[in-house]
C-alpha cells in the first residue's frame, strides 16, 4: 500500500526553536505540498515542490521554510518556532503523471510551541 | 477565484440512515473533486477520486457524483454506522503553477448515533 510517514505524531517545542518536520513518501511521486490544519481555517498551504531542490511559496509561507534534496523527502522547517505556529500538520504527495490523479496525505504531526 | 463550500458544517444521524453530503465550488474549471474522511486528530484518508469527465465513482457504500457544470457534488453513504463518525471533506483540484492546486471545504464533521 502506498504510503506518505510523518515522522512524528506529536511535537511540543519552545518558542524561538528551531523545528523540523519530517515527511517520507514510498510512491516516487513529484509533487509533495506542506499544509496546516486550524479550526476555523480549514487546511491552508504553506509549500509545495514539484521537483527534487524546488519549492514554491503557497498561501501561508511566511515563518516557515522547506527542503527536497531527495525525491521521497520533504522537510518543513520553522527557523524560530512562535506559538501561533501551534497546529496540526499534514504532508502529501501528487504523481505529476496526469492531472487525473489524487493526493495522498499522511497522518499528520501535532506540534505545540510553548 | 476558486471556493468550496460543504453544506452541512454538522450531521448527527441515527444508525442505519442513509445520508448525502454535499459539496459545490464556485469555478467548475477543475481536473477532479476528491472526496477524503479525517477522524479526530488524524490525517487525510482519500476515499473517492472522481475526474472531471465522470458522473459518479462508487466504493462500498458510498457513492460520489460529480455535476461540472452546475458546480456541485455528493457523498451518498448507505446504510450508515458509528464507524463512519468522521468529517468528511472534499476538494477540487484546478491547473495552478507547475501542475495544479487543491482547494478544499471546511468539511461536515458527521456523528452516527447507534
């Protein structure tokens, strides 16, 4: 079965921290895309990359940063964790084979920035 | 700009009932609708993926429609158990940069009273 692992289920981390968040995916897809999940806000797009070394800002990019040195990897990193940063956080994967083809998700990391 | 909008935010049904939940989206430019289920403090877990040229996909009991034109599509859930507690969200995916972006509903967060 194909899957996309978060490294961590839970995190709780300091303000002023820096904090990485892991995601692996086994389906050798291109695309892999970073959102945060609020109540209220729905899931909001921080980053995405289309490529091994390439990123693009989504909608919410600022305070975070992200990098793809590996096709199966992608990493999310807060610089210097704030409490508002404080959410769950969901990586994914796209094949850029067609347009036809779905999003996978994986399980999610809940971090806390205390 | 593209919105989605699920209607009911909320669902409480006894068990057994058969329910719809619905979904529309103000552009009906997109490739295809995915329907997912998160259960609390989870990930995304896709259950349907219907592209733009079909009318409905069926997996179980549930069955998805899709009507491009009118901007609209349902999750119909048959014979509905406690296990199908969950929310439900759906999300069109439309051409973006390098390859496309998915756009979601708040969701309908569904409790299947037994």
């Amino acid at each position: 079965d194909v899957k996309v692992t978060q490294s961590s289920r839970y995190l709780v981390k300091r303000t002023g921290e820096k904090v990485f968040l892991e995601c692996v995916q086994d389906m050798d897809h291109e695309n892999m895309f970073w959102y945060r999940q609020d109540p209220g806000l729905g899931l909001r797009l921080i980053y995405f990359s289309y490529d091994v070394k390439m990123k693009e800002k989504g909608d919410i990019p600022e305070g975070y940063s992200v990098s793809r040195e590996k096709k199966e990897r992608f990493s999310l990193i807060l610089e210097s964790a704030s409490t508002n940063q404080t959410s769950m956080y969901l990586c994914a994967s796209r094949t850029n084979r067609g347009m036809n083809y779905g999003y996978t998700f994986g399980s999610g990391t809940r971090l806390t920035v205390v | 700009k593209q919105e989605v909008t699920q209607i009911p935010a909320a669902l409480s049904v006894p068990e057994g009932e058969n329910l719809v939940l619905n979904c529309s989206f103000t552009d009906s430019a997109i490739y295809n609708l995915q329907w997912f289920r998160q259960d609390p403090g989870k990930g995304l877990t896709s259950l349907l993926l219907i592209q733009s040229s079909q009318r409905e996909q069926t997996s179980g009991r549930l069955n998805a429609s899709l009507d491009k034109s009118s901007g609209r599509s349902t999750l119909y859930i048959a014979a509905s158990q406690p296990g199908d507690s969950a929310t439900y969200l759906c999300a069109v995916f439309r051409a973006h940069n390098q390859g496309g972006k998915l756009i979601f509903g708040q969701g309908t967060e569904l409790s299947v009273k037994p």
